[in-house]
C-alpha cells in the first residue's frame, strides 16, 4: 500500500459518518448510539455527552496493523455507548470530537441490540488491487486479516454518501467477494459485577429477565463507575432486625440497637424475623462474588430492632429512629408504616430531619404503603422521602385486579398495590427481588431469597442511592439528596406526568402513582457532583460565598433538570466560588468592571460546616493569593517559600494574560500554569534581566480556574486567575 494511503489510515478518524434512512431504517433501535471519537475519552467529553442520554459504555481499542507492509502499526479507537431520550443523532454529529456515529441495531436471531460500529469485513477470493477497491468504494483498508490473509479490515471513510448497509450489498456484488459482514458491537452494555445471583436483580440491571422491559431499572450500573459508595456513610435499617453475621452483609455491618432490650446489637431474635435483613442486603449488601449485590456495595448498615405487632411497637420505632440519628446514621430506611398517628414517633422522625448529620438532616426514607393509599408516617412530613413501587416493566407494583398490570403482578398476599397519593415523591423497583434474608430461611441457596415484594423492597433501593449521593457530598442537606433523587427520575410506564395545579410540585412533573418516576442513581450522581449557577444575576454589595464539594459551573450549561441561563456578576457585587475539583465558566457567564469576583480550589477537610452554601462572606476575609499547588501531573506538593511580588492581568482573562516583575538583578525563573484539577498546562524557562519585566501568557483550555506559580531563583509564589471568554 502507498505511503499517502498509509498516512490517510493514522489520519483516517477524523471522520464523522451517520446512517442516513434506508430500507434498514425501521430495525434501528433509536435509543441507543454508537459513538466513534477523534480523541481519548475525557471526563470533559463524558460530561458534555451525558446531557444527551446515559452512558453505557466506553472503551478504548487499538487496531493494531500487521499486514499492510506496517507491522504493529497502531490506529487508536475510541468509542463510547449512549442511550438517548430523543432523537438527537444530528446534534451529537456535529461535536467535534465525533467520527462516527450510528443507530443500535436489532439482531436477526433475537431482540438484542447491536451496535454498529463502522468497521465491515470483506472476505476475497481472489487477490485485488488494494488501491483500487479504495477507490471504487471511497474506503480505507486498515488491516488485511484472517488465516490465509485474505480479509479485508475496512473502516468507513468521511466521503461516504450512502447507508452502510447500502455499501455492503455494493461489495458483495463484485465477483472477488465471498462475503461481506459489517462490525456490531455485540455487548454494549458491561457486567459490572460478578455476584452470582447479581443477574437476577432486575431493578438493578434490567436485561428483559422474565418478560421485563429492558432498561426499566435504577441504572446501577453507570452510578458504579462514579461510586460504589463510601463506608463513612451509614444507613440505619429501622426493623425487626439484621443478621450481623450474613456472609453478604457482616463487612458492612456498624453497632446497632434493639429497642426490645432482647440484645444489644439489633440482630433478629427469630428466624421468622427475616423484614429487616432483606431490607439491608437491598442497600449494601458487599460486592464480593458471592449472593447479590447492593445498590451502595461500600456503605455501611446499622440494624435498629423493633418488633412488628407488639403493644410498644410505637415506642421502639421511636426508640430506634432517636438511635439512629444520634449515632451517627446518614439515611433511616423505614421499610413499615400503618401505626396510628403517634406523637413519640412524630418527634422522632421531626428529629432526625432536623437535628441529625450535625444539623444538614438525616435522609429519612418511608415506604408509601401496600394498601393503595399512603400510609402513616410517610403521609405527614413533606420532608420525608416516600417510596412507592414498580415492576419490572415500569408499572405499579401491585395484584392485577387493582393495577390492570399483566407484566409482573404480586400473585399473594392480602396486599392490594403500591400507596398513590399526593405525598407520592419517587418510585422504585417492588416486585420480585432477589435478596439477602437470615442465613438457612432462603429459597435460593438457604441465605437468599427471590420474592420479596411491595413498598418494603421499594424503599432501600432509594436509601442505597441517598448514600450514594452522601458517599460524593457528605455536606448537602437532606432536601438537597431529596431534591437529585426526585429531578433525575425517570417517567416510566406511560403514565401522565404533570405539574398539578392545585399542588405544585417543585421538581417537575409527577405523576400520583408513582411520583416523579422511577429513580435513577446514575442522573443523581451526576447531578450531585456540580453545583449549577444559573439564570442568576448578583447585583447587591454583599458578598455572597458559593461552595460545593466537587465542582461549580456557571452559565448555560445544559442539564436533564436544570434549565439554560445565564449568570451575570454587576458591578460592586462580591462574589466567591470555592469548589474541591472543579470551577468552569460557562458561556453566557459575564463579569462586569467593578465586580469583586475570586474563585478557588480548595481541599475538603472533613468539616461541613466551611462548605455550606450560600453564606455571607466576613468582612476580614483573607485575600492573600498564596496558596499550595498540588501538581497532580507529578504527584508533588510544593508549599511557598520566600515571598516576591508579580502581578497577572487582566482578571479574568479570556486567551492570554500578562505577567509583570520588577527585580533589582538578573534573575532564573520556571513559570507553570496548573488548571483546577491539578494538571500541567503550560511551563516555560528564561531569564528576567535587572527592571520591570514582562510575559504574555496564552492558554488554550477551556474556561475555568487556574493558578499561576512563578519560580524566581529560590522564591516562588502562587497566584489565582480566571478565565473566560
């Protein structure tokens, strides 16, 4: 092969090609994308292609080249999977970093789902002129492949104006063909655990298991490759108790209480007692290669025990919630309900809400009920989490002859179906779900069982989100997790979602059968790492302190759940960003003349109440720009020394800035350039001579944070500055 067709291979994924309508058109599965990049995958791209759909996948390939007169030749192959809410294939298109994008597919044999991935294979049976079956076909070879090196590896080029179906019935024509077979990619969606019963759990990773919908549950998957949960963070488990000692659980398990007085711990008095531990395994039972596994692996469980039917039951509920939130617990799940009103249980639960996590509040998570209508307590406090359920194909959790539901009805029982109601906040998996319960009571190898059902099953899998959500920020507030649970549902089983008129909902459009919809732990997470600035205008004088543990982004940034807009600082505001990993200034961000506007990373310490927002800033607040520089690049941290004076300007800046010195002798220097994250972005070496001395500074990144260290002979001094434009 000639050198310029060489060259045109290593240059070969700057392309963008999409399927264009064709006969083939009516198997694509429109929901779900292949996406072929120019460049590695970075949190940046994975961030921006979130606000199009959930992804699912992504990976990194080489094609390595061997027989094209190029041995270990490497073609780099980046590829990430969407799953899209609508038909946005032409906007993702355009994104520069795109070279390929197409439609899922159907597979012949069954209903799965291929994606398509602009690689076709042509065996000969003759030899060809290489060159020439370029050009007919407006195509790269990239390898020639096969036992008798006689499969052609080809990937689509940017010239071609026709359907990839289209070209490989053009191929097969030609009589050097024997066959002619495009690349799918032929599992999209990873495993991401190996428990052995992980399979089972539908409302975890719902791959149509008995007749189920497809993608009908919480995304637990894409929420593990942000976080499988932090074991600072605690849920109580208020219940007839947890076995301590369960092969899925006992790693997670912290000191519990028995409100009964039986024993210290909260472990089940009885073997029929098995509510609560099926509960816990729900929310954190280990990821270990054994069983199940829970929605938060790492977080830790606290069993708070009571006892269901007894004359005290009230008083131990009671009891057991006080524990909880005075012992450290970050979500009470309450798998129960149905009491009378009950005032030591009112101030209880008012109690925790209020008065636990050190004043940001527990999350307090109730099961709406199983009787059709929502239960006591989750039907007095608006600032509990209520929990109704769904199936595996997105309907009401309940029997038949009360929810028309022929997908995957409770089948026994007394109970009639999910509580509905108005103070319905969220849905989840309810039906059928495989679980933890006391060791030697299971139907499924004696530890685990696979029928657990109602509102009960429902409730921990949102707990386990909340301390998920807990596990990145540790410092929202428990309206603030309610808040990302109830905006990143999803609107499931065809209901009507609406805003209703006569109670406005403040998260959107909700529905009274299963509340804002079915949750979504990867949209929360997502969600729980920014702190968005938005359709916002400072204009008074009073410094205001915006803070978040994880990053801040201003401006008009496009999310599922908060609206574009743009934030505008006025002259004589103060204002002050604090982020631990990131601070990005969108477009539609502007900072006039005359405002005082600083914006920094800081490391967290562990203390909530220094990343509290908003809160005014002192008059005395420091403003000494020396800071420590932790460069990420080189795993260093470097602390000040000798201090000397520079200025940087402007501030902010949008593609260059100035730097100014003025020194009494000739002087070394090494100025680096660290964006937010700790990063290298720019070094240079030289000299300054005797006077005021000057550099022009131009940075290429993105809009955000960055800080400036100057070396000048042994003195360094750091300082912070903005960019925009």
């Amino acid at each position: 092969m000639k050198t310029a067709n060489l060259m045109k291979l290593i240059l070969l994924l700057g392309v963008i090609l999409f399927i264009q309508n064709d006969t083939q058109a009516s198997e694509f599965d429109k929901n779900k994308l292949f996406i072929r990049l120019n460049t590695p995958i970075t949190n940046n791209i994975l961030s921006e292609l979130s606000n199009y759909g959930e992804i699912i996948d992504k990976r990194k390939e080489n094609i390595i080249v061997k027989n094209l007169n190029k041995d270990n030749q490497r073609i780099l192959i980046n590829w990430v999977v969407l799953a899209i809410n609508k038909d946005n294939l032409e906007q993702i298109k355009d994104l520069n970093y795109v070279d390929f994008i197409s439609y899922f597919t159907q597979s012949e044999k069954n209903s799965t789902s291929l994606g398509i991935t602009g690689l076709i294979y042509v065996k000969l049976k003759q030899n060809i002129d290489i060159s020439d079956f370029e050009k007919d076909f407006n195509v790269e070879v990239v390898d020639i492949i096969g036992y008798k090196k006689n499969i052609l590896k080809i990937l689509v080029n940017k010239n071609l104006e026709e359907p990839i179906y289209s070209l490989e019935s053009r191929i097969k024509q030609k009589e050097y063909s024997s066959w002619v077979q495009v690349g799918y990619l032929y599992n999209s969606k990873p495993q991401c655990n190996n428990d052995p019963l992980f399979g089972n759990q539908w409302g975890l990773n719902n791959t149509g298991q008995n007749n189920g919908a497809t993608g009908v549950d919480i995304k637990h998957c894409a929420a593990m490759t942000i976080t499988e949960g932090s074991p600072n963070i605690t849920v109580a488990v208020v219940d007839e108790g947890v076995d301590l000692t369960h092969p899925d659980l006992q790693a997670n398990i912290v000191g519990g209480f028995d409100a009964t007085g039986n024993n210290g711990n909260g472990a089940p008095t009885n073997n029929d007692e098995v509510h609560g531990t099926a509960c816990a395994g729900i929310i954190a039972a280990i990821k270990n290669n054994i069983g199940i596994t829970g929605v938060a692996p790492n977080c830790k469980i606290m069993s708070c025990k009571m006892s269901f039917k007894m004359a005290q039951t009230d008083e131990w509920l009671a009891d057991c919630i006080d524990f909880a939130w005075q012992n450290g617990a970050d979500v009470i799940n309450n798998s129960w309900g149905g009491s009378v009103n009950n005032q030591n249980m009112n101030t209880a639960i008012n109690n925790a809400l209020t008065l636990g996590r050190d004043g940001l509040g527990c999350v307090v998570v109730f099961a709406s009920g199983n009787q059709g209508s929502i239960w006591y307590p989750a039907n007095t406090l608006p600032e509990i989490l209520v929990v109704g359920g769904v199936d595996r194909c997105g309907i009401r959790s309940g029997r038949q002859l009360y929810v028309n539901n022929s997908c995957d009805p409770w089948s026994v029982g007394n109970w009639k179906a999910s509580g509905r109601g108005e103070e319905l906040d969220v849905a989840a998996p309810g039906t059928n779900i495989y679980t933890t319960t006391i060791q030697g009571e299971g139907n499924i190898n004696n530890d685990y069982r696979s029928d657990f059902s109602g509102t009960s099953a429902a409730a921990p899998h949102v707990s386990g989100i909340a301390a998920l959500i807990l596990s990145i920020n540790p410092c929202l507030t428990e309206g603030e997790v309610k808040d990302r649970i109830e905006r990143t549902a999803q609107k499931v089983g065809g209901y009507d979602y609406t805003i209703p008129i006569d109670s406005p909902r403040p998260n959107g459009s909700w529905n009274n059968k299963t509340g804002y919809g079915l949750v979504d732990a990867y949209q929360a997470l997502m969600h729980t790492d920014v702190l968005f600035l938005q359709r916002k205008f400072e204009s008074g004088g009073i410094g205001i302190n915006y803070e978040n543990v994880g990053s801040i982004r201003t401006g008009s940034a496009v999310t599922s759940f908060v609206p574009n807009g743009e934030y505008w600082i006025f002259p004589s505001s103060d204002i002050e960003l604090k982020a631990t990993s990131k601070i990005k200034l969108e477009n539609g961000t502007k900072i006039f003349i005359g405002a005082n506007f600083k914006a920094y990373i800081d490391d967290f310490n562990g203390n909530c109440s220094d990343w509290i927002l908003p809160r005014i800033i002192p008059n005395n607040h420091p403003t000494d720009d020396n800071i420590v520089v932790k460069d990420k690049s080189k795993k260093s941290t470097e602390n000040i020394t000798n201090k000397i004076d520079f200025s940087v300007y402007p501030n902010p800046f949008e593609n260059n800035f100035n730097l100014t010195i003025n020194l009494n002798q000739k002087e070394n220097y090494n100025l680096s350039v660290f964006n937010s994250s700790g990063q290298l972005i720019f070094s240079q070496n030289g000299e300054f001579a005797f006077g005021e001395q000057s550099l022009n500074i131009p940075i290429k990144e993105s809009n955000g944070l960055y800080i400036i260290q100057l070396r000048v002979g042994d003195k360094i001094i750091t300082k912070k500055l903005m960019k925009y434009e």
